[in-house]
C-alpha cells in the first residue's frame, strides 16, 4: 500500500467538464496486506466474521483501508442500501437504509461527493435532491427490472387514459418517468401517499404486486402497471408454506414487492428497514426475511440470538457493487450520474413531495 496517493490534477470545474477533470483523478493505491492494514481494520472485520473467513480478510481489507481513505481526501461520502453486501455495509458505508431514509439522508449531506451504493434509480434521485453535488455510482449498469418496466410515455398514456386520477410512482423508477408523475412514494410510505390526496382512485405505478399489497390496506382504488421486482416475484405461497411446515416457530418477515399471496402469509410485512427493524425490536428465535438475502448476512450479527433461515435470492444489480469498483469510483471519480436539465425540476418535485410529506 502506497503512504499516499498522488492528485495527478485538480481541475476547478465547469459543468460542461467531467467529474475527474472537476476533481482529478488519483492514482489507485498499492493493495497490500500489511501489519498497519491489519490493526486499521480489525474493529471492521469483527462486524463481517461470520460471513467472511479469516483467510480472506487480507483480500478485502486492503480495498476497506484504501476506500476508507480516500473517502476523507476526497470529502466523499458513501450512501448504501441494505441490500449490498456485508463488508460493504459494515465496512465502507457511512450511511445505509431503505429507499426512503436514502432519499432523506441525501438531502443532508454535507460531503462535495456522494457515492451511492445501490442500484442506478438510487443514485439519481440522490442527484435529483442535490442537483449541485457530484454523484457517482460505482457500476452505470446496476438497474432494476422495475425501473425498466415502465417509460415516461407510458405514463404520458396512463394519463390520457385516466384523466385527472392522479399519478404515484414508486422511487424504483427513471427521473423521466418521475418527471410525469405527481409525487413518488417507496415501499415503506405507499399507503400514506396514496392516501394523501383525499380522492376514490389512484394510479400507483409500476410494480403491480405493490400496488395490490397497498390496496389490500386501504379504500382507495389502485390502478396500476404490470412491472415486477426480479428478485420478489420469484417467491412463492407453497415455498413458504413447506418452510412454516416443517418448523412452525419460523416467522415469516416480507417485502411488499413480493406477490399477494407471499404477504398474505406473512408474519409482517414492511420495507427493507421495516423488516430490520421489526427482527431487531421482536427478536423472533428463527425468521425468513422474503427479500434479498444480503440483508439477513448484513443484521445477524446485530442479533446473534436469532436464527435466519435463508432461501437464497440475490438482485444482481445491486450485486454489481463491489469494493475494487468502488475504489475506482473514487480514484477515477467515475461513473457520474447527471440528470437532463429538461425532466430534472419535475422530476425532483415528485421526490421533494414525498420527503416532505408530514407522518
Ligand atoms: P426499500 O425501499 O424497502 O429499501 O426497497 C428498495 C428495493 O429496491 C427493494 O427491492
Ligand atoms: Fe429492483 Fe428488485 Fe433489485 Fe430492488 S431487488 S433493486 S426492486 S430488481
């Protein structure tokens, strides 16, 4: 490991310039497991133990002292969603959450660069919320199949079809489609912002299972779209059955991306965070988190005295994080997320009106 990288050019910025003309690109340090590696990451790797052999750790520790590093040089801050892997989540993030305190916590950052850890609808909304901050995400390619289900002129069609219903899309959705829309919500405030407007009937778009699970909880009527979560849809009411079956005393804990039928079994259902915080507050001895199954690895540390049991389904985009692109993404300050100028004020106003929204 070098003792410290070189800037090899600091740029003072225009927007036309890319952020490593703006901020210059650093040299990518020398990954090494030496004894100062070691004793700097020791406290970390006692949070990832069970999930990451001793024999390992000198591959992943040099990447964890060089990005925890470098993101103090950069004034670089790392957003992380629950989903990503553990030595991500214990390691290098400074803030990690669900969809909605994401969105809230970027609106408070203070670092000139946010690195968001997640999938690209992630990103932008945090670019959305500062519009003057750098924003990077470390693989341009991690998506979401429901952010792809859907464009901006479907929604432009949805309208013509169902005039002045109003429109609610979920975060997990393009800024052009939010740019249509009249307010967004997440997994973990759907109901409440459906139910914000005071009127019969709703279009709460595009994921289809999420729209039925809000409607199952209140009078409004929920029109909807047939866009599906990859990794949610993939449960089913007879796996989880045959779980419950064969040991009674296993809680079942899901997202309200899965089907109908999934939730309607469930113990609780509720957003990432939700779910974190429902087997940290309960402590139930054995629980099947029906979600990515990052999440269990990323809590269980926290409650030793619960037992997960996990069917394994993983989103591979945001599996797309690792740490040697996150490294990259602040050497070379790449991949940079900009908005078009032309959607990013309506966009940001059906994000600002959920984050604003009074609970
Ligand atoms: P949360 O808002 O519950 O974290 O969900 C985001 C997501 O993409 C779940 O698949
Ligand atoms: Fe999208 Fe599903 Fe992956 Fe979440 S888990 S980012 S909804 S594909």
């Amino acid at each position: 490991m070098s003792d410290s990288p070189q800037v090899s050019s600091i740029a003072t910025g225009t927007t036309t310039q890319s952020a490593a003309e703006r901020f210059g690109v650093i040299e990518r340090p020398t990954l090494e497991w030496t004894p100062q590696v070691a004793e700097e990451t020791a406290d970390l790797y006692e949070k990832v133990k069970d999930h990451i052999p001793k024999m390992e750790w000198p591959v992943y520790a040099p990447y964890v002292a060089a990005i925890n590093r470098l993101k103090k040089e950069r004034n670089a801050v790392i957003l992380a969603h629950n989903y990503q892997t553990p030595e991500i989540y214990h390691c290098v993030a400074d803030i990690v959450g669900d969809s909605l305190q994401l969105a809230k916590e970027a609106t408070k950052v203070d670092a000139e660069i946010i690195i968001q850890c997640g999938v690209h609808f992630m990103a932008e909304t945090s670019k959305l919320l500062n519009p003057h901050k750098t924003v990077l995400i470390p693989d341009m390619k991690a998506g979401c199949s429901l952010a792809e289900s859907i464009t901006g002129a479907d929604v432009r069609l949805l309208r013509e079809r169902y005039p002045g219903v109003p429109v609610v899309t979920y975060v997990n959705t393009s800024a052009e489609v939010k740019a249509e829309t009249d307010i967004c919500c997440t997994s973990s405030n759907a109901v409440q912002v459906v139910e914000s407007f005071g009127v019969d009937k709703v279009l709460c778009i595009p994921d289809e299972y999420l729209a039925q699970n809000v409607a199952a909880q209140t009078k409004v009527k929920i029109l909807t779209w047939k866009g599906h979560c990859e990794v949610h849809e993939r449960f089913t009411a007879e796996e989880l059955l045959a779980y419950k079956e064969a040991d009674p005393e296993i809680e079942i804990v899901a997202h309200p991306e899965c089907p109908r039928e999934v939730v309607e079994i469930a113990d609780y259902t509720g957003s990432t965070s939700g779910m974190i915080n429902y087997v940290k507050d309960r402590k139930p001895p054995k629980v099947l988190l029906v979600t990515e199954c990052s999440m269990a690895s990323n809590i269980s540390s926290e409650v030793p005295e619960v037992n997960f049991v996990k069917p394994c389904n993983l989103c591979p985009h945001m599996k797309r994080i690792t740490l040697p692109k996150i490294l990259d993404s602040l050497c070379e300050m790449k991949e940079e997320i900009l908005v078009d100028p032309a959607i990013a004020d309506r966009a940001r106003l059906a994000v600002e009106r959920m984050v604003n929204l009074k609970h």
